[in-house]
C-alpha cells in the first residue's frame, strides 16, 4: 500500500490556531488593500466596449500596434497580446455613432495598410446597459449561494458549522479576487463562473472536515478528548484524502491552465488560487473559528440520543 | 455481504450501455454541407428538387459525398469547406431568388443510431464560429408608432359612422379628437370604445373644448410591447431565413430583449444591416396645392402635412409636400419582389392582402387625379420613393413602386417589405463575432486539456490505490459518459466553459472516491475485516459525498438561475455534472468491487 500521509499522531492543528488566522487575517486584508485601492480589471463584459482580437500570419511587435491603435484616437484604447506573438487583442471604449463592426473594421484597415497578413478572429461589443445587469446578477448569485449555504449545513450540523464555513469561504473568494486585482489580471464573466465554482467547491471542503468533527463527538472512545483534540483528529485523519482530491482538481485545472489556451486561462488561473485557498481555509480557518464560536460535544448530539452508559 | 442483487448489476449494465450508445454520436464529427430550402410557401422541396441541385453540384466539378432530404430542406454533404462554398455560389447561381442556400455542419451519425435518437451536442458559437447578437427593442417607439396607427383609424371610424370631426391630434402618449359640441363628443365616445376595445376612451366636454381623448391602459401598454417582441422575433425569424442562415437561434430573453445567433456567418455587417433595418412602407396622400407648399417651404407647413424628400428619378432628390394621415401601411403587404417597370427601370412588385386591398381601392376611388406617395420609412425617416397621380379605381391589390433605385436596391426593399416590418426599432446592445479557426482551436484546446488531465488522474488512482484506483478510474470513465449521454439527450448547446465544466467536473467527482477509498484503508487500519471495511467504508464516506455535493449543487443551481450565455452552460454542466458523478462514483463503482470481492468467501487483504 502507498501512502504519502500517514500520521500515526494527531497533528495538533488548533494551537497554530493564533498564527494561522493571523496569517489569514493579513492575507485577507492584504486582499481587501488591493480590491479598494487597484480594483478589479474587469472585462468588456462588464464595462461595455468592443473587443478585437486578432492574428498575424507571423509574429507582430505589440508596439507598432499600439501606436497604430494610438493613431486612431479612439480613446483608451488597450493592445494586448494574447498567448502568443501573433495574437494580439484590441480594447476598444463604446464610441457614440460608431458600430462595433465599424470599429473593428477602422482597426483592420489601419493594422492592414502596415502588414497585411492580419485577420481578424473575434469581435466582441457589449452595450453598457448589459454590464451594470451582469454586475448585479453575479452579486445575487454569490449572495443566494451563501445563503443557500448557511441554511443547508445549519440543516444537516448546526449554525456554528454554516457560519465558519461561509467565512472561510468568502476568505478565498476575496482573496481570489485580491490576486486578479493585484496583478490586474482581466477580470470575464467566466473568472465569475470559476469564483462561483470555487464558492461550491471550497464548502465541499469544510464539509467533509465538519462531517468528521461531529463524527468524532459520537464516538465513543472519543469522549475523554476535548473539543481542539477532536478537531485535530478530524483534520489529521481527512489529511490524506484532502490533499489527494484537490491534487487531483488541480491536476485538472494545471491541464487547462497548460493546454486550454487564452479563452480557458482566466478560469483555470481563479480555480488554482480557489483551490489552493481552499484547502488552507477549510483546515485552517474554518476549523478554528468553529472553536472560537465555542462548538461543543452538546451542540452536535442531541441529548435524547446520548445512551446512558452504566457505571460500574 | 458485499455482493449486489441482480437487478443492480443489471442496471448499471443498461446505462452504461445507454451512456454508450448515446455517447457515441459525438464521435463520429460533422462535415460541412450545403442546405437549399425554399425560400417561398409556394416553391416546393421535392425529388426534382433534389435531382437539379446533385446534378448542378456534379456539373460544378464536385459530386457530394451525400444527400439528405427532409420536409423542408435538402442537404448536400462535402468533405471540406472550400468545396462547400464553391457549391454553394455555383447552387444559388442556378437556383436564383426562389430557394435560400445556406452553409450547414451534418453529423455524420450512422442511421442506426440516428433511429435509437442518437444525436450530437450541438456546439455554441464560441466552438463553431458565427456571430451572436443581443438586440434591445425600443418600447417607446413601438407605442408611438402605434399610436400614429391608431389615429389613422380613428378617422377612418369617424367617417365611416358619419360623425364631423376636427383635427386628430397626435400627442405624446395619446390621440386627442377636436369635435364641435356635446352631442357629437357622446356620439364619437361610443363608436371609439367599440372601435378601441382595449384602449382608455376619455370623453372631455368643455365649454371651449369638446374632445374625446384615447390612452393605452396599463394591460394593453403592456400587451402592446409583448406584441411588439413577439411581433419582432418573427420578423427576425424571416429576415434571417431570407439570408440563408442554417439553424440560427431567434429567442426573446427576458422582457424587450432578443437574442439572434447565426452559426457560420462571418459578414456581420451584411447580417447587422439585414437585421437592424426598420424598413416600411406607407402610403399617404400628396398636398399639391401651390400656397401650402409655399408655406412649407418657408419653413410652417400647414398642420396636417409634413415635408419630405421626393427621390427622383434622375437620381436628385426635390421636395415634397405629403400629408401626415398614413392611409396604408406595410402591415397589408403580402408579398413584394423584385421587378422591372415599363420603361424597364428596376421597381418593387407588391401584392396586398384583402383588407390592404381594399383600402387601397376606396383610396384610388376617393381621389382620382390626386397624387399619393409611396413612402419607404427607414429608422424613423421616410423618403418618398414614388408619387404617381391616380388615374382611376386600382383593385386586386397590386402595386408596383419605382423610383430611382439600382437594381440590388429593389432587391432589398422587397425582401424587408416582404418578410415584414419591425413593430419597434432595436438597438443592438452586444455583439460577438467568433472565426470558424477560433472555434475549432477552442474544441481541440478543450479537448486536450480535459483528456491529458484524465489520464492523468486515472494514472495516479491506479498506481496509489490499486484495485480500489481501477474501479474508481473505471467509474471516472463511466462518469464522464453520463455526462455527455445526458448533455446529447437534453440537447444542451456546449459551449468552451462547457467544456471546462466537464474537466471541472471529472477533477471534482473522483472525490467522492478518494474519500471512499481512504475510508475503506481506515476501516482496515482499525483492525476490521476486508468484508466489513468495504461495507462500512461505503457506508460512512456516502454521508459526506452528499453533503458536499449538494453544497456544490447549491452553488450551480444559482448559477443556472442567474448565469447568462456562456455561464449557463457551464452552470449545466456542472450540475448535471454533480449527479453523474454521485451515481458513478457510489453505486457503479461499489458494483465493480463487489464484483471483484464480493464473491470471494475467504479475503485476507485487499488491494487498496
């Protein structure tokens, strides 16, 4: 048999607890500093604008395009490549009159009378108007899925275990979005499919942690241990499995941050920092706020269930 | 202990076959054709049909490699896209204006499983190429534009019962009557509500003002504009059908906006101008009279006219006095094409329906030796094409405008006149062009990145767990054929985050296994019995599999709900996902290990 993590002892994980949310605190705050500060890049989607994106038979020099976009006084135009040197995108603002076909069409014509090997691949425009409803629409999704959340685990565990795990959660979705703001990655309506995703899947986490401690307070030769050793052996013996599914996710989402190319990368690149968020989180934030919240063996069984043993 | 009933093993035998045979089509790929359909009610797709444009095809040098008939279309399957287009030039040719010839992908399903109802996914647009529109309808000009229509029918009422009336004054959101006392106000009050069923009749009786005004309720406002989305996708279904599009998706989305795709256009501006036009036609009465005219050029037209630009047919454009009373509309049009006049200059040959028809004849007969024009209103402004003097009574409904106008022209106007007008323009608030290199790019991307991370994987599950890895990979496999037997069956369009969804889904649902297979290694370091760790294994690891599934549901099911376009399908995706992989990775996989061990009386150790 392999195994990579087998710990005959219990790691005592809950006495990191003050580093561990120290850490956490100033990553999230850190986070929160560059979202205020930097914001996020968001896409066209959300701004409103045309999107160009084209492909030169061989490789171009970003600058020449630039000053060639420049020279159309378009506004705040932005060039960009993608991937590779011979695909570039274009940004272009909305511009009152003009259609995005006679946008795309202007940029053609000028990038063409310099090097005519370019075509076009993609035209996007999106109306203002489109953009505020998709910034509203993502904001309920995220909200309905807290709450959704939070009402399911206050179902199955009980409200100590929704609420700790919802903030671990939105710990790794703030701090998903500090990283695109940080290094003002572009922020597309499918970052927020991956966000979204992450929101799932880093509760999934927590569960499988929480399933383990309410477990463990069933136990009979459990009893003697006191609510942090619990906890600690709950995350000790999910350790192994932890680490194997989100190596194995991440297999997944490294495949397409390597192979899926410049329409994939943004999504692969949030679901990696989910992911990675998501394992520390679970274990070690959520894990200690439940203890802060004060989660006792009384919380999780209820007492017409508790047999009576007899003393002898 | 350990072993299923037969039933289960039976069942896992019948969907995975199922999974199969439904899986399958999406393997056998598509390859481009040429689609002829009729392009008129009249103009039938039949056998003849078929013989000509296989033998135009032949004669143009390339023999398809199929033919495929159905009710309304015949197909002609090539092995690439450059044969495609030459047939496609070389069949409308021949063919001319009677069908519409359009590019179309087949699949090259076998018949066999195309009768089991074997068919692939279709591809969204960012996969196979196309443009994607999000048009907006404007509300507010579809109210004005039929309170425009309603004045003309007030008068018309008016006069038919015989009720003198002033001017009819067109007002923002109302049309108010001017009438001479409190008799006639009743009178018009009475026929108007049996006339305007649906509309606010509200009777005024003044001493200096007699009128009757008519507002829209709020239930007919509202009628109104779902009329006016209703009235608009149809006229967008007709457009499109007429530039020859294969399978193009026109759907309202919410409530004034409509979603237009076309797979495999690259000329969006062709399709764009096609789309966008408002192009109608109406018919109003010429003022000739020599004083009013001078007003009008003096910059005060008399009230009741307005002036507008008469396109000659030298080509220069002169003034024109017209009245503001529309007597016909384009809503009468049956059918327009394309013609020649007498004096052989391109015209537009239109057929009215019957009550066009016969407006039209109480208009000639009411106003012989006047002059009318023919108006072709285009984004809220109208040029008067024509404006012939009646000679006589004109019945049977046919009309024909000529002015200055090129041949192509003519061609244009009758295909908008024909396949309707636009109840409201509409403004297009987004846009996407994808090249058909893109879109095979992000198949094949896609494709590679979900196939190496799979095997990957897979690997890993083998090696490190051993017999419990192959039934777990072997369950991946299964998942990942549900899930796609289910996304063909449901017809669900896949898209590239589709796509993604699908890697995203395989990398998550061997979780479920990963906890059982530690669990059932747990079991067994506890000092359990092989038997008694593969039940007790199961049985723990299932609590938590679901509770972190539906967790994970919960946030697709919102994202189904709120998501748009590209995040719907991945939201599809990813739920459908979810389920798979619960039945796969619990059920199919413990029926593997059952199968393996379950019949083995005397187990020492298992392979986990």
């Amino acid at each position: 048999m392999i195994e990579f993590f087998h710990v005959k002892r219990d790691i005592p994980f809950m006495s990191y607890g003050k580093i561990t949310t120290a850490i956490s605190l100033v990553t999230f705050l850190l986070a929160v500093f560059f979202l205020v500060h930097k914001g996020l890049n968001l896409g066209v989607e959300f701004t409103g604008g045309t999107v160009v994106e084209l492909q030169y038979s061989q490789s171009v020099d970003l600058n020449q395009v630039r000053t060639k976009v420049d020279a159309l006084k378009y506004g705040d135009a932005q060039v960009q490549a993608l991937g590779t040197t011979r695909d570039i995108m274009v940004r272009l603002p909305n511009i009152k009159g003009k259609t995005s076909a006679q946008l795309s069409n202007d940029v053609l014509d000028t990038l063409k009378q310099e090097r005519p090997d370019v075509q076009i691949r993609k035209v996007e425009f999106i109306g203002p108007s489109v953009g505020d409803e998709l910034v509203s629409h993502g904001l309920t999704a995220i909200t309905l899925v807290c709450l959704g959340i939070i009402v399911y685990l206050s179902v199955r565990f009980e409200w100590r275990f929704a609420v700790s795990a919802i903030i671990a959660n939105m710990h790794d979705v703030i701090i998903i979005l500090g990283f695109f703001a940080f290094f003002q990655w572009e922020f597309t309506l499918t970052v927020l499919a991956a966000v979204l995703a992450v929101l799932g899947y880093s509760v999934n986490e927590s569960v499988v942690v929480f399933d383990r401690i309410r477990e463990n307070f069933r136990k009979p030769n459990m009893r003697g241990r006191d609510v942090p050793q619990i906890i600690d052996n709950a995350i000790t013996a999910t350790m192994s499995r932890t680490i194997i599914t989100h190596g194995s996710t991440e297999v997944m989402v490294l495949s397409m941050l390597i192979f899926g190319g410049a329409a994939l990368h943004g999504f692969a690149t949030a679901l990696t920092i989910g992911i990675l968020f998501g394992i520390y989180s679970s274990v070690l934030v959520a894990s200690p706020l439940l203890l802060m919240f004060g989660v006792t063996r009384e919380n999780m069984i209820k007492p017409v269930k508790v047999k009576q043993e007899a003393v002898v | 202990m350990n072993r299923y009933p037969l039933w289960k093993y039976l069942l896992i035998i019948v969907t995975v076959v199922v999974a199969v045979l439904y899986t399958l089509p999406n393997l056998f790929g598509e390859s481009p054709a040429v689609q002829i359909s009729s392009a008129r009610a009249t103009v039938k797709v039949d056998p003849a049909l078929q013989e000509r444009v296989v033998d135009i095809a032949t004669k143009a040098g390339f023999a398809p490699d199929a033919v495929l008939t159905d009710e309304n279309s015949v197909k002609l399957r090539f092995k690439d896209t450059d044969t495609q287009l030459k047939v496609k030039d070389a069949v409308q040719t021949a063919l001319g204006d009677d069908y519409s010839v359009a590019l179309n992908l087949v699949p090259q399903t076998p018949a066999w499983l195309v009768r089991l109802g074997g068919k692939p996914m279709a591809l969204g647009l960012d996969l196979r190429g196309g443009v994607h529109f999000l048009l907006e309808v404007d509300m507010d000009a579809a109210v004005s534009k039929s309170l425009d229509k309603t004045a003309g029918e007030v008068r018309r009422q008016l006069r038919d019962k015989a009720i003198r009336y002033g001017k009819i004054d067109r007002q923002r959101d109302s049309v108010v009557v001017q009438l001479r006392d409190a008799q006639t106000v009743d009178d018009a009050a009475n026929a108007l509500r049996k006339g305007f069923p649906n509309l606010a009749v509200t009777p005024s009786k003044d001493a200096n003002n007699y009128s009757v005004s008519l507002t829209f309720t709020p239930a007919s406002l509202a009628q109104l504009k779902s009329d006016a989305v209703k009235q608009n996708v149809t006229t967008l279904h007709n457009r499109v059908n007429e530039l020859g599009v294969a399978e193009p998706v026109i759907q309202q989305q919410g409530e004034g906006r409509i979603v237009v795709e076309l797979p495999g256009v690259q000329d969006t501006s062709k399709a764009k101008d096609i789309l966008g036009r408002t192009a109608t036609l109406e018919v109003r009465l010429v003022d000739d009279d020599q004083s009013h005219i001078q007003a009008a050029l003096a910059g005060n037209p008399p009230d009741d006219t307005v002036l507008m630009s008469d396109r000659g047919r030298n080509g220069q454009s002169s003034p024109i006095l017209v009245r503001k009373d529309v007597e016909l509309t384009g809503d009468n049009i049956n059918d327009a094409q394309p013609a020649f006049d007498e004096q052989g200059q391109p015209a537009v040959s239109i057929t009215l329906d019957s009550p066009g028809a016969t407006i039209f004849r109480q208009l000639t007969h009411d106003n012989v030796n006047k002059r009318m024009a023919m108006i072709l209103v285009e984004k809220g402004k109208g040029e008067v094409v024509t404006a012939p003097v009646i000679r006589g009574e004109i019945g049977g409904g046919r009309v024909q405008i000529s002015g200055a106008m090129t041949p192509d022209q003519a061609r244009d106007t009758a295909l908008l006149l024909r396949a309707g007008s636009l109840a409201a323009p509409m403004n297009i608030v987004e846009e996407r062009t994808v090249g058909p290199s893109l879109g095979k790019e992000n198949i094949e991307r896609g494709f590679e990145s979900t196939m190496y991370g799979f095997l990957a994987i897979a690997v890993f599950m083998m090696i490190y767990y051993r017999v419990f890895g192959v039934s777990s990979a072997i369950a991946l496999i299964a998942n990942l054929m549900f899930l796609l037997a289910l996304l063909s069956m449901l017809g669900v369009t896949l898209t590239l985050p589709g796509i993604a969804a699908i890697a995203l889904t395989l990398g998550m649902a061997i979780d479920s296994n990963v906890l059982i297979n530690e669990r059932v290694r747990e079991e067994l370091r506890n000092g359990m019995t092989p038997h008694m760790s593969i039940q007790n294994g199961y049985a723990h690891a299932f609590a938590t599999i679901l509770d972190s599934n539906v967790t994970t549901l919960i946030a697709g099911l919102a994202l189904l709900i709120f998501g748009s376009g590209a995040i719907r399908g991945f939201a599809w995706v990813h739920c459908i996902g979810i389920i798979t992989s619960m039945y796969s990775a619990v059920f199919v996989s413990r029926g593997l290990i059952n199968l393996f061990y379950g019949y083995r009386r005397r187990l020492s150790s298992l392979a986990v």
